[in-house]
C-alpha cells in the first residue's frame, strides 16, 4: 500500500498537523469536543456549522444508522454566537470553523465574528436538509460567489463545502473560485431518504435527509475528480473515507487533504488509525507526488 | 454497548452495520405515580442495568429513556415527546434503539441510591438481583417510584423531603448513616444537584471512585456521532462513553453540577 511521509501540512492556508481532518458537524460542538478530537490524532477539526441566530434543529430521529451508511437531518443545530465561548483554549489549533447563513450578508456578519478565533472558515453551502440554508444556497452558482466573496472580507482561508446534489459539480467549484475561495470541500451528504416498514414513514423526523459513510465514497471520489479537473485551487476530499487506502484514493483523483466524518461511528480513534496505516516514517512518499497522480 | 459493528468489504472499506429503530407494540402501561407511567413492550432487549435506548414516538421526537426492564421503560411527563408518549395507549406502535450506551458496573456490595424518576435506571439492577441496598427518594410519598415492588426484594430505604414516609430529609441523610465506604460500588441516579450532594459525600469517605452515576445530557443522536451530549472538559460522549461516570471521573468535571447544554448548545446554568 501507499505510505505518506508524516509531518505537519499546510493546505489552503491552514496549518494541519497531518492530512485527516474531523469533517463538520461531527463531535465539533464543543470546545472540549474539538480538543478531544485533536487529542486523538486528527490532523484539524471543523466546527459544527455555526450561523446567525442560535437553532435547536429539527425534531428526531435526527440521526438512523443503515447498513453502510448514516441517514441525518440534524437541521443545523446551533448556538450561534455563544460558540465563540467554546474556542477559547483553541484559538492556536488547527481549527476551521464551519459557517452557514441565509444570504451572503449573513454569511459575511457570521465569518466576522471568526477573525483572529480560528486560522480557517469553511463555508456550509451544502447541507441538503435545512430550508433555506446550505444547498438552498449552494445550488445557485451565483449565491456561491456572492456567499464566498462576502466570507471573504473577514481575512481568514476560506474553504467552501459544495452539495453532490447538483449535475455537475465542477461549476460551482468554479464559482467558488471566482468568489475567492482557498480551496473547496467536495462532498456534504448526499440528499436521501428511507422508510421504516414497520412505521409505515420516513425513519427521519425531518423526512428527508442526507446519507454519508462508505456508501457514498465513489460519489465523493467522482466529484473530487471533476472539481481537481475544473479548478486551480486545492481541493479538500470528503464522504465515505473510513480507511489509510480511502484516503490515498482520494488524494489520486485530487484530494490535498481529506476530512472523515461518519467514520467515527465505528470507534473515536478513526483518526489514529488512519494515521497509522498512512503515515510511515522511512520512505514514506511525499503527498505531492501522489495529489491527482489518477489524472495522468 | 452497541458500538455500530463494522466490518471489512472487498475493497477494505469499512461497513457500518445498522443500528435499527425496533418497531414495538406498546403491551401494558403501569400509572406508578401521578407524573410517571411505565411502558411496556412487545420486544425485550439485552440490556444491562443503567444501559438507555432512544424511543422514537412517530411524528414528535426520539429521545432517551433508560430501559427500567428488557422490555420497559419509566417516563415521567416533562413536556413535548413525553406527553405525546402518556397520550399513547396499549397496541399502539414505538420505535426503540438500543441497548445504547454503557450501563453499571455492579461488583460486590452494591448500594443504589434513586432520586425521582432516576430510580428507572436502577430498577434492574434489583431485577437481576444486582443490588443489596436500594436508597429511594422524592418529593412525597406519593411520588415514590417502584417503592411497593421493591419492597421485599431488596434493603429498601426510604427519604421523602417532606416526611410523608420513610426518612424525614434527603436521600444523603440516608447515605450517610449506610457507611458508603461499606460498599463497592454506589449506582446513582437522580437530579444532578443530588448526584452532586452524593458524589460530595462519597468523596468526604474517600470512595468517590467506587461512585457510578448516570447522567442526563441532550442527545440527538444517542449512538456517539453528532456531538450533543459532550461533556466539559473531557469532552467525552454522555451516549456512547457514558451515560454512567465514576465519581472520580466527575471530580475533575468542570460541568458537572454546574450547567448542561441544550438543544441549540448553549450552556444553561442548573
Ligand atoms: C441517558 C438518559 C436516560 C434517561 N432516562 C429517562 C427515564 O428513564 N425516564 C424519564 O422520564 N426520563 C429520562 N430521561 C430524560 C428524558 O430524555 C427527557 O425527559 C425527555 O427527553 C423530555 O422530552 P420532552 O419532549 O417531553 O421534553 P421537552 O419539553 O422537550 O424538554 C424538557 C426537558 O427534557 C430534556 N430533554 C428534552 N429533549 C431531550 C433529549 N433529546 N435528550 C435529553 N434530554 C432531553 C431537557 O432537559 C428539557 O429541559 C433520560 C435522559 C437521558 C439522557
Ligand atoms: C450527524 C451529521 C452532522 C453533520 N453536520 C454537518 C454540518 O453541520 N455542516 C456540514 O457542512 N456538514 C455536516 N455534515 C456532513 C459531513 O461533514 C460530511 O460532509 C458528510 O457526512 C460526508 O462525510 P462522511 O461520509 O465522512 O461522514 C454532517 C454529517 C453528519 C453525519
Ligand atoms: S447524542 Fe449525539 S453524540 Fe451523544
């Protein structure tokens, strides 16, 4: 199997201390959290996606764990601005924080109250399951720029998390871009649904969700692919990695750096043991050479 | 503890295993107390003492409840899913995920002490004969849980804060004249000032680490994955690395006590 050398990394403007980062939404709700994440081996941490008024989310079940994969509709629970509270003993760890707003001035107050807190944002124009925020956003290439460029003006590495759940990918990665994004993140979850028999109704409280985990890897691959094809920028892989080989799959098709989420649900330690597999100190090779090697 | 099984594809891949919401016919509902009815079901789980499950209630919520039995659970009325649940009536459908979390670690002399509806949790810890003194407390005598089936079944000491049976007082006067250091293992359930009182006197003793107490934290998920329920400053999950923490472990909480957090993640002071 491929090996990496270890050592610190520096992607999009961020400082990492290895390429696996906490994805967002996942155990970033508190400092103490994020910190016991970093404490485990993750390379960086993203934050629960914070935006402009505190939300409770929407009513369970939030969370359905399926053979393969996990079914969520959390509804982006948040408590806005209290969590800058949580970043305290953080404030020189690797941590981006996740932003969502409803318009490109909300996402421009939100990623202000980030300067000097965190050395990255990166921005929820994805999540397939909150009404008027995320996808609602992100599937309008025009919102995407305008939503970037707003972030933007805080002054912090800005990385934009762009829905699968569009026809092609690579046109808001490009808009991502234009808005002047530092990298883009590809994929959140992929919009999904399933129904309980024995309820006769949708196993989510919300009705429709977003699926993650192994299951959704090749759409993750592919759209990774497409955007290292479309884009100059890096390009962060994430969905379904679970493995050290998941992870130098998605460095082949583009991949800078990757983030692991649903993952977690098999043990907390993902991170270390990934890393152990990835990582090997004498002739380990070195993660430029492998970047998008697929595409040759 | 139902940690997602997992296992390896062809091409190395991690498998999550599902973690199934039961669907189970609700069989007999038991009025313990004017606020708090047991309900029980058409399925029995493999569970251990102080182990919870989510009980999805179609169309309203999931939320956590500990299994008071394999087959049971004991709600008290608090608001929105719990009194949708007291609306619900035998033969009706609910959906259970569980056993989650890790549950008591009974060894030796076992003392149980139960403030409220906590005394769910430890309830079967008299079932499967795991316990040799049960502490009961509430409000009055009328809010007594379980207080005539344990009877009998177990050393049962009774306080009630306004001295309509049993002990005139908190269920830490009790405690105290049980000589807790007698004891090798203190189960715990109750409001979290009490458990703070217990945790305090245990300590006082030099056992807080023989100290088992079973938090209660907003969950969302209940199986370790969204974040909620994250406690300060370990960090750890009160679903997955909990619901029960040793006193020794809570000693070095800077959370305990002192607030939790709510549905949004913003810190409400007890
Ligand atoms: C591990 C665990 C075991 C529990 N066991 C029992 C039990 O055996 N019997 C029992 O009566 N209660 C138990 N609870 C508490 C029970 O989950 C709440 O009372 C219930 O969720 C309230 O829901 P509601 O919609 O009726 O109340 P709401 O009106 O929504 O809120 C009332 C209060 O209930 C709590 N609450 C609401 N939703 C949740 C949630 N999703 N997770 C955690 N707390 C919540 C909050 O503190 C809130 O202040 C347990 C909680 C946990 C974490
Ligand atoms: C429970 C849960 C909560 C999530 N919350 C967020 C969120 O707040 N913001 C976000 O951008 N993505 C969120 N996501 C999406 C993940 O960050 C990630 O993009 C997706 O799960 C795919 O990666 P994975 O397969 O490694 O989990 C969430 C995913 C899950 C399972
Ligand atoms: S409730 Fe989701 S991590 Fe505990």
């Amino acid at each position: 199997m491929v090996a990496l050398c270890p050592g610190p990394v520096d992607i999009a403007g961020v400082r990492l201390n290895n390429h696996l980062i906490l994805a967002a939404g996942l155990l970033g709700t508190t400092g103490a959290s994020l910190a016991r994440m970093l404490s485990l081996g993750a390379g960086g941490v993203v934050t629960k996606s914070i935006g402009p008024e505190p939300k409770t989310g929407h009513a369970g079940p939030c969370v359905a764990v399926i053979d393969g994969a996990i079914l969520n509709a959390m509804g982006l629970p948040n408590p806005s601005k209290d969590f800058l509270g949580e970043l305290d003993r953080l404030s020189h760890e690797p941590v981006i924080a996740s932003i969502f707003g409803g318009t490109p001035e909300e996402f421009g107050e939100v990623a202000s109250w980030f300067a000097g807190k965190v050395q990255g944002l990166e921005l929820n124009l994805s999540c397939p399951h909150a009404e008027g925020y995320g996808a609602a956003l992100g599937s309008d290439p025009e919102m995407v720029r305008e939503c970037t460029r707003a972030a933007k003006r805080a002054g912090l590495p800005v990385w934009v998390k762009l829905t699968p759940n569009v026809c092609s990918i690579a046109e808001f990665g490009i808009a991502a871009q234009e808005g002047g994004a530092d990298a883009v993140v590809a994929i959140n979850t992929v919009k999904a649904m399933r129904i309980s028999t024995g309820m006769r109704r949708p196993v989510l409280g919300h009705g429709m969700g977003g699926l993650s985990g192994p299951a959704i890897f090749p759409i993750a691959v592919r759209c990774v692919w497409e955007l290292y094809e479309a884009c100059d920028i890096p390009v962060i892989g994430c969905g379904g990695v679970s493995t050290a080989d998941n992870v130098v799959e998605m460095m082949m098709a583009g991949a800078s750096a990757v983030e692991i989420g649903s993952a977690l649900i098999e043990s907390d330690t993902i991170f270390s043991s990934v890393a152990q597999q990835l990582y090997r100190r004498d002739g380990g090779e070195d993660a430029c050479d492998i970047v998008g090697c697929a595409h040759d | 503890m139902t940690a997602a099984k997992t296992r390896a594809t062809l091409w190395g891949v991690l498998m999550i295993e599902e973690i199934p919401s039961e669907p189970v016919v609700i069989t007999h509902i038991v009025r313990e107390t004017a606020s708090i009815r047991t309900f029980e079901f058409s399925r029995r789980f493999e569970a251990q003492a102080g182990q919870f499950c989510m009980v999805w209630i179609p169309g309203i919520d999931e939320i956590p409840m500990a299994l008071s039995a394999g087959n049971a659970i004991t709600v008290q009325k608090v608001g929105e899913a719990t009194g949708a649940l007291f609306s619900r009536s035998e033969g009706d459908v609910i959906g259970i995920k569980g056993p989650l979390g890790n549950g008591f670690s009974p060894e030796g002399r076992v003392l149980a002490v139960a403030g409220g509806v906590g005394a769910a949790p430890l309830r079967p810890l008299v079932t499967y004969g795991q316990a040799d003194t049960f502490i009961l407390g509430a409000r009055t005598a009328e809010e007594l849980l379980y207080a005539d089936e344990l009877n009998g079944k177990v050393d049962l000491r009774i306080a009630t804060d306004d001295g309509t049976r049993g002990h005139h007082g908190f269920v830490t006067a009790l405690l105290e004249e049980a000589d807790p250091a007698s004891y090798d293992t203190i189960c715990v359930c109750g409001p979290e000032m009490m458990m703070k009182a217990v945790l305090a006197i245990l300590d006082a003793h030099g056992v807080a680490d023989r100290g088992q107490f079973s938090l209660h934290r907003y969950m969302k998920c209940g199986v370790g994955i969204c974040g909620s329920c994250c406690c300060d400053p370990s960090g750890l999950r009160v679903c997955r690395d909990g619901p029960v923490f040793t006193g020794d472990v809570l000693l070095q909480s800077s959370e305990f006590g002192r607030y939790s957090r709510d549905a949004s993640g913003r810190r409400i002071p007890f």
